[in-house]
C-alpha cells in the first residue's frame, strides 16, 4: 500500500465564529482539542464541516496554524487546501506543509464542469509543489463534480496522491476501488450512514464530524470493526444511525454546532448565509441525543 499515516476515525473540527462573524480561534482550539482526548485518530481541520469555502485565504492559514499549535503532534492532522484555482490551491498547501500538517486533502472544487484531464492536470500540479500526502476527496454533493472510478485511478498515478476519499453515497463505489485496487491505496469513507457499510468494503478510515458528538461510538464501531466483531459493529452502528442521518440531512455546520450547544459546550455562531436549526430541528436533535444515553 501507498504510505499513509491515516487509519480510524478522521476527525472533522468546526469553524467557530463571534457574534460579529469573526473565526473564534480561541473557541476552535478548545474544540479541536476535545477531538483530541476523546480518541479520534487523526483530526481534518478546513473541510466542509469547517465551513473552509466561506473563509478568506487569511482565516484558512490562521486555523491550518492554530491546528498544528494545538495538536502538537499528539495526532496527524489532515487539512484541507481546496481552492477554485490551482495557483490558490498550490498556496494553500504550500502554506500547510510548511506550517507542519501531516497530508492535505483536495476536492476539484470548480463552478464550471471540470474535465478528467482538467482535473488531473490540477491535481499533478499541487502534487509536484508539495512532497506531503494528498487525499483526492470525491463529494458531488458539495463540489458539483462527480470523480468517476476510472479517473480516480488515474490520479493515483501521481505519487503523492496516497488516499482517496469517497462521500457519494454508494457503497459500489468503495467494492470496485477495493477490487480493482487491492492493498496499493488507502480509501475512506466520507458518508457517514455509510459507515458500517464502508467498513465491510475495505475502507481505511471514516472521516466524519459526528466525533464533536459522540466521539464514544464511533471509536467504539471502528475496535468491533477491527476485531472482526460483526455482531457488536451492527450494535453500535444502528445505535447511531438516527444521529448521522440527521447531522448529514441538516448540514454538518449547523447540526454539530445545535448538538454541542444541547451539551452543555459552547459551538459558537455560524457566518451568514447558515443559519441555526430551527427550534423544531433542535427538539429533534434533542431527542436523537437523549436516545443515546
């Protein structure tokens, strides 16, 4: 296999704001670190549980800095670098490998249709300024742009691209990297009602906010799961079925901000336009979180 640090549960931080839409560094730091005592293996700050597209070039360093000071080597960080451009791409994870990340994680974010060859060509690009890991992130729901199998092979040729991580939904996705690929790549999942499913397919890692809220059993699904344990990975998995359907239906910045506030931890504001789940949403989210007990 590609060498990768990465394996278990890939933890994704919020982007805290201030009343006035400022990031709250302070309050980002003090949330991270709870990923990082609660168990999660590895912590992804700028994805989009981190709001990273509604932050400016100025903000994205500041959390990619505030990560590495926080972490302190206690676990490899994974940030994302995603920008519209490749010459903002390419600074971004410049910035990152010299502010002292493990591996940067890059989704072919675009407003017109990329190309595979657009798309490679991007990719080849940042990989050749940087000599850190790169997860090539697949979200079609967030980017408007659905990396086929085919062409996700063809980014592995670039040796730096070490990691695939595949959030469309579809399980069949995960069996054919799996079967075409074997042991040469690590793959993650990134759905999370996938989860037990994306497991029993091969994948490496689940990169997931739901560790913000119930960091317990998703540690406690990815031990069943590694000791073969198929009885207790069902268990723990349908336990917290009902909570990942809901923080992915509702959108995981607003979702995971409402389930801290419901536990006692301050999640900060959101910058406009998210807005907080309405009152019915949080009573839902409420009950969800009370089932859990």
């Amino acid at each position: 296999m590609k060498d990768t640090k990465f394996k278990g549960i890939i933890a994704y931080p919020i982007t805290p704001f201030y009343a006035n839409e400022k990031v709250d560094i302070i309050l980002y730091k003090k949330l991270l670190e709870r990923l990082v005592v609660s168990g999660s293996h590895v912590v992804a700050p700028l994805g989009s549980t981190g709001v990273m597209p509604y932050l400016n070039d100025e903000e994205k360093l500041a959390i990619t800095t505030a990560t590495v000071e926080q972490v302190k080597g206690r676990v490899p960080i994974l940030a994302g670098v995603s920008n519209l451009t490749t010459e903002r791409t390419i600074f971004h994870a410049k910035e990152a490998e010299k502010a002292g990340v493990d591996a940067v994680m890059i989704i072919p974010m675009s407003y017109w249709k990329l190309s595979d060859d657009e798309i490679v060509k991007h990719y080849d690009a940042v990989a050749k300024e940087i000599s850190i890991p790169i997860m090539a992130y697949n979200n079609p729901a967030t980017a408007g742009i659905d990396m086929s199998p085919k062409l996700l092979k063809r980014l592995l040729e670039i040796p730096n691209i070490t990691m695939i991580k595949e959030s469309t939904g579809d399980v069949q996705r995960m069996h054919y990297l799996k079967k075409e690929l074997g042991d040469d790549v690590a793959f993650y999942n990134g759905s999370n009602p996938l989860a037990l499913s994306a497991f029993a397919a091969g994948a490496t890692g689940w990169c997931t906010a739901a560790p913000n809220l119930i960091p317990e059993l998703n540690l406690d699904l990815y031990e069943a799961v590694q000791k073969n344990d198929l009885k207790e990975a069902q268990k723990i998995f349908y336990k917290q079925i009902n909570l990942l359907k809901f923080i992915v239906e509702k959108g995981l910045p607003r979702a995971i901000k409402a389930g801290l506030n419901l536990q006692g931890i301050e999640g900060g504001q959101l910058r406009k336009p998210l807005q907080s789940l309405e009152k019915e949403e949080i009573n839902q989210l409420q009950a969800i979180l009370n089932a859990l007990q």
